[in-house]
C-alpha cells in the first residue's frame, strides 16, 4: 500500500490496490452471461443498505434507454445497486426502455429489493435488438457470485473493446472517522462491434446527502472524465454513477460547507481523475498518453477550452504518433479552440514524464530547438504539453491519446 | 462544351472547361521558385483592370500574415493581382508581415502596380522561416510567363498534398450581356510537410460594386466552403478571394435587388460549390467522397449543424472506410450536433450515384436491412446520406471524406 500525500492541499489520503468493494459494504459480481460472444459481459454492484446516488449522463440529444431508467431510478437520489451489461448498448432500439426496466425487476426481485432501486447501464453496439435472456439466464450465478472479492470481475465485466481494467480506490480521513472511495471505468474507444461509451461507477462508504453528492460529482465530472477525449464521439451511453452508503459513520454531509465536504470531494477528484486518464491511455490503438496543461489564463473555461482543442486535433494527435514536435498544429489547434487569445504571447514547451523538455515556441513564433531531443520526448509513453497564455492565473488539464493506424483499422472493421 | 440548364433556377448557364482566366481580361502563372523542393510553386493571377475584390478568411484566431496583408490591401474594396506561394504558409514567423509585405512589392514593381492592390496568400508548413529570395528569384520568369492560357499552371502552383488540380468555369447570361466566373482552389488535408490551408481564387468578369461582392461572397461561402471537412482542423491560412473586373460590360451590379444580382450569386454559388467539393473528395488518404443532406428541418442553421457533424465524426468515416453501414454511429453524431433534436422522428437512408438506395433508420430506430446492398453503396465513390427530420422545411448539405489508415500516415510523417 502506497501513501500518498498531496502537499498542497489538506486532505491525507491512501491510495489502495482496491476497487468498487474497498468501501465499507459494497460486493460486486461480473460473469458471462451471453452478451458478447465471449468474456464476461454481465456485472452487478451492491451496497448492504440503501445509499445515496448521484449520475452524470451523456450530453447526446440521443440518450440510451438505460440511461432513462437509471434517471427515473435515481429521481429520489437513493438506490442500491447497479447492474450493467457490455456488448449491446440497448439504444435505439423499438423496446429499449422496456428491456431496461424488466432488467432492473429480474435484478431486483432476486435480491428481495425494489426494482426502483436499481439502476441500470448498457454498452455495446447501438441499435441491435436486445434480448432479455441473457439478463434471465445469468441472474442466478450472477448474484451467487456476489462478494466483496469480485470487485475485478465486475470491472472486467463492462470493458467492451478496452485492453484492461481500469480501477483505484483511495483511503482518506473525515474529521471524526475514515472512509473510502473506489471506483471503476470503461473507455469511450468504438470498435468491432463497434461501440462506445464511457462508464464509471463509484462506490463510498461516507454518509452524504443525495443533493450533496450530485453537486460534488457534478463539478468533478467537469474536470475530470469531461476533459479526456480518445475520438471527440460523444456516446449515447456515457453516464457516471455513485453510490454512497453511509458505513463509514460520518455525521451525514449535508451541505458543502459541512468540513467533510472538502476532503471528500478532493479524493473524489483523485478518483474520477485517475478513472479518466486511465480511458485516455488505453484509447483505441493509442501508443501515447497525451496531457495538456494550459497556464496562465485570464480564467478557468477558456484554458479548458484550449486544453480540450489541442488533445481533440486529428492533426496534432497525428503529429505524436509520428513523433514530430509538430508546433504548428498545435497554434493551429489553439487558434481555433473558439475562445480570444492572443498567440503572440504563447510560449510552448513538450515535456516527458522524466521531465526532459524542449521549448518549442516562443511568444507565438515558433523557435528552432533540438530536433532529437523533441523526437525522444515524442517517443515517450507520456507527453506533456505546456501552453503558457501569460494572461492571468488561472489553468486547465485535458488529456487524450495519439490517433494510430491501429485506430482507424480497428474502426473501419465490419460491424457483424 | 456541356450545356447544363438547372431546370429548378432561372439562371441558365453553361460548364466550360475553362479556369480563372476564361472571364475576359484575366491573365495567369504558375512558375517553380523554389519554395517546394520540386515543383510549381508560385502562381499569379492578374486582371487586366483594377477590379473590385471581397475575401473571406479562416475564424481561426491564429491568422497566417499573408490574410493580414491582403485584409489591408484590399480595405477599399479595389484589388488588380493575387500572388500565392505554396511550399509554406508563412505565419507564426517573426517577421511574417514584412515578408508578405516584401512579396506584394516585388510583383507591384514588376507589374508596374501598386502594392496596394497586390493581394498575397501562402500555404504550406507554419513556423518556418520564409525568405523573400524565391520570390526575388522567381518574379521575372513569373510575370513573363502571364497568359490566358496559364490558367492550369496556376491552379497547380498553389497545391500542396493535393493529388490533382482543382478549377472550374461557368459561363452564364446577364440581362443585356454574357459573363463568366472561374476559380481554382486547393485542399485543407495537412501532411508532410505539415500542410495546411485552404484556398480559392475566384476571377469574373462581371462589374460588381465591392460590397455586393463581399455580402455575395460570403453568403455563398457559408453554403460551399464551409460545408465541407477533411479533418475537422481549421487553418491559420483559409481564405477565399475573387476579384470581378467588370470587362463582361453589364450595368454595374450595385445591390442585392439589382436583377442581375441572383444570377450572378447563384453561378458564384456553382462555382464554390464544384471547388469545395473537390476539395473533400481530394482529402488526404479519402476513397469515398461522403455528401450528407439534412432535409425536413425547421431551419437551416440545425439542418446545416447536423450535416457537418456527420460529415466530421472520425467514427462515421472510419465506418465509410470499412464500407459499415453503421447507424448508430450517424445517430451518435446527430445527437451531438449540439441542436435540439428528436431522434425518434429520424429516417435515414444511404444511397449510391446510381440511385441505389437503402433505409437504415426508421422512426429513430435501426431497422433490418440488406447488409450487401448497403456493403455495396459503400464501395462506391460517392456516398449519400440523406438523413430526414421531418420536422419543417428546411434543408443543407455537407460534404467530406473517409477516414483511411493512410490519411494518419501521411499526417504522422515527420516535417523534415
């Protein structure tokens, strides 16, 4: 177990090898069920009690019915449960709400708890007819395979076309007790069978009131998986949910001023942070982990706004893929970021995990500096790039991947 | 010569095989100066008259030197040559302007015209250093080689990745006279040497008063060169200029309700239209030119916002690519349009040249269809989308390209 310990700001917190089960009275299950033609494609979380929920959801005019159910689940902020399967989006499809909500009953009538209390998720391929069956058949094992162990299986169980499980948890102190956040995602790379979405799904044991929580993972979500892109697709799918139960024993954080509110929300910052660069890095046929930091800005939105343009660029993505230190796109992708700013002032350097860096930009023109040294730090599994506005105080992180051959020939792969 | 009567319009017009020197009073160039390593590189289009001038340029806020310069240049309305280097793009270069500056001078001198109605463009790597030799070098051979029949010449100077020359001209009737429009253009896909830029240049002999010109202009271009995506990325370096001398004889056309007026938009329209068409269906790495019309919509901003969405989602033309009919991605994009939309009215249908036609969606779900048939309108070179809201009556069309293997390699080769 790895302390980690962030100086600049109050919160002390653990990270752990955890998962969704390190909270306090969550178990999780994740088995094949019938979804995919191969692999575990069915997961289930759930808390001992009823907890507090809070989800974000796709921005798509096009929603996945599943998404309708959870919101109509979740409309009273609590629920205990969620279920979700990989390989079928369960979208634009004639009886998709249907299917969500009888999934949500067989879920709930096997657990003895009310289908309103389960929230459902779907990815996979949009618009092919899904089947209840799998649900049906599944339910028995998927529940006898409930336990606070399963925690991997159920992150393995919603990866559609990632090529790994992407989880953390984080152990951190409240003023009267300690409490744990942990989490769990999927990438929003679309391949054969062509699909989409980005899930999380957070389990904690801290005692938080529905409002409370939909405002911290509201404002998190926007700096955390709203600023990672792999292809600029949104999905129909995209959501990310919480469950929050209470066991850790807390006086119930009731408001944002409640002293509680700001450690939790900073360790639930780290989670969703660490759950969305990890979807960055493993990207469709991504080779580099891309992280912009834009400085300097006169405020937050638009240093956002650059940072999310340069790792959105098909030509600066290109541009890492290939190793050149391509300045000119990235001024190019800065200048179309839809926000004023005034290049001539811009300063940019490309920097390594290892901190070598070269300065490739000057005050808007582009300098000449060491060829090699910019083709090593381009070679590196993580690229920093660092755009300095020198406009005022404010910052922004995005992050994203180089856009591979590998890509498009898994894109352009044959749907059935 | 091919007589084409649009039996929908009242203008009558006839497609030449003509360029920007078939208006009357238009001479042209396209020499090798030495900005390239090989190949024609500099081009000049010369009007026999000073001739009014409209322009509009890229919204990238990163704005080449050369835009910057011919925005001067052409403040009163009034331009008589337009110098284009291809080779590099000269912006984001300390001394940038006086560069640009320095070329409108060393053809005015040679010309014996003012600089002032010298307009300059360049296209090529940003952040390179542009010396002034190649043009120093080239402008006695350039001007000696001014003739109407160096149209071609000229459209091939001003290319860069691109794999063909791209011109047209439409010769059409006025009340009392006959005129003509040409142009040229080159593409916007980017590569080794980092390219960019997209260009037209538009000569007529029409007598258009400048800010009819202008308001025509940039109508026009909203519904044609904006219309189209190759990569999503905007260039610092975009312009579209024509310069209308007037030789055609007609009454000066000096408002928007002079009867000449609609004519003359509407052949500028084909104009721009054929040139950004070839721009898309020349994308860096494209085998399919996609065209997509939005029909039934309440407007045409959603009509138009919906179009090049589709046209510009990496996944839908990685799916062209694959000749995947894949529905969920278009609704996908439509859905992140950023318009307000309801997707449960939505059919879609994808169709050849030849008018085979396939029903993908239907009421906003993906129906059942003839997977080889469809497999078969997507090896195609044109691919329609015809995308119905039915929701009102408006309608736009946006035009791009597919997403290929070779379109990142071409963009992730080194600069140097």
């Amino acid at each position: 177990m790895e302390t980690i310990i962030k100086s600049e700001k109050a919160t002390q917190w653990k990270k752990t090898e955890g998962n969704i089960c390190s909270p306090s009275g969550f178990a999780a299950a994740g088995i094949q069920a019938g979804f995919k033609k191969s692999g575990k494609d069915l997961a289930l979380i759930l808390s001992r009690t009823l907890s507090s929920t809070a989800s974000v959801y796709t921005q798509n005019a096009v929603k996945g019915a599943p998404l309708v159910i959870t919101k109509e689940h979740s409309s009273n902020g609590l629920a205990q449960a969620i279920v979700c399967n990989s390989g079928n989006a369960n979208t634009c499809n004639a009886n998709g709400l249907e299917i969500a909500r009888e999934a949500c009953a067989i879920v709930g009538e096997s657990l003895g708890i009310l289908e309103e209390n389960i929230l459902v998720a779907s990815t996979g391929v949009i618009g092919k007819p899904l089947s209840i069956d799998p649900f049906k058949n599944g339910i028995k094992e998927l529940v006898e395979s409930l336990n606070e162990t399963s925690g991997d299986f159920a992150a393995e169980a919603i990866l559609t076309t990632d090529t790994d499980i992407k989880q953390t948890a984080i152990q951190f102190e409240l003023s009267e007790t300690t409490a744990t956040i942990g989490g769990i995602s999927k990438g929003s790379g679309m391949i054969h069978p062509n699909m989409a979405t980005m899930l999380g799904f957070i389990t904690t044991d801290v005692a938080i009131a529905p409002d409370v929580l939909q405002q911290a993972l509201k404002e998190v979500v926007m700096d955390t998986f709203n600023m990672i892109s792999v292809d600029g697709d949104t999905s129909t799918n995209d959501m990310v949910t919480v469950l929050a139960n209470g066991e850790a024993g807390n006086n119930e954080i009731q408001s944002d001023q409640d002293p509680d509110y700001k450690p939790f929300k900073e360790v639930l910052h780290e989670v969703c942070k660490e759950l969305a660069i990890a979807i960055a890095e493993d990207g469709e046929g991504a080779s580099t982990l891309i992280t912009c930091n834009v400085l300097n800005a006169t405020n937050e939105y638009k240093a956002k706004a650059i940072a999310k343009q340069v790792i959105s660029s098909n030509l600066v993505k290109a541009a890492v893929y290939g190793r050149d230190a391509n300045v000119g796109r990235l001024l190019c992708a800065i200048g179309y970021s839809g926000v004023d700013v005034d290049y001539r002032n811009i300063d940019i350097y490309m920097r390594s995990e290892d901190y070598r860096s070269v300065c490739v930009c000057e005050a808007g023109s582009i300098v000449s500096f060491d060829e090699d040294k910019a083709y090593d730090i381009l070679g590196t599994d993580k690229l920093f790039i660092d755009i300095y506005l020198y406009e005022g105080q404010e910052q922004a992180t995005a992050w994203g991947c180089d856009l591979t051959t590998e890509y498009v020939t898994i894109n352009s792969a044959y749907r059935t």
